[in-house]
C-alpha cells in the first residue's frame, strides 16, 4: 500500500542518509520512479521526499557539530560530503549560519 512505502522509504533513508542523497537513489531501492515518490509524498506527507533526506542529513550533522569535536571536514565527510565548501553550502542553506558559528554558539 501506499503508507508501506513511505515507511520503506523512511527506513532506507535511515539505513543510507550517509552515502544516498538524491530521490533518484531511494526510488530505485523501492523499485519505484522518484516522480511515483513525489506524487505520493504530496499526496500522504507534508514533507518532499527530498525534504526528508536532508533532515535526516542535517540532524546528524548538528547532532555531531554539537557534542562531538570531530573537526567539521570530517563531520561533513562523514555524512557523504566529498568536500567541505559544498557540505558548508548544504549546511548553511538548511540551518542559516556556518557549521563553525553553529558550533560555536
């Protein structure tokens, strides 16, 4: 059913938030086109299937900045970033600041 699948997708996203990024990569997990995701998430979810991911990206990386010390290269490498202009580029665009002010307030 239709609810299955987004509870599939949840669970995949959480197995793979670290390395898959796109809807694309979701979909073809769920044997599923990203524009059937869409359409689903629009109809059942108040959240894009995107939308999802990226929250599930930046709680890990707040929770890191926050109680961890790992230096922010790593904590963006670790969360599937090969480089740190772009994961400070994602992080800014969902969070407003820098990981380093984040970290530092």
């Amino acid at each position: 059913s239709q609810v299955d699948i987004i509870r599939d997708f949840n669970f995949l996203v959480e197995q793979h938030f670290k390395e898959k990024h796109s809807v694309k990569e979701y979909a073809a997990l769920l044997n599923k086109s990203p524009k059937t995701l869409s359409n689903l998430f629009g109809k059942l979810n108040d959240k894009t299937p995107l939308q999802i991911i990226q929250n599930r990206i930046m709680l890990e990386v707040r929770r890191s900045l926050r109680y961890t010390d790992i230096p922010i290269s790593e904590v963006g490498y670790e969360v599937g970033f090969s480089d740190i202009q772009s994961f400070s580029r994602f992080f800014k665009k969902h969070e407003g600041v820098s990981p380093t002010e984040f970290r530092s307030v």
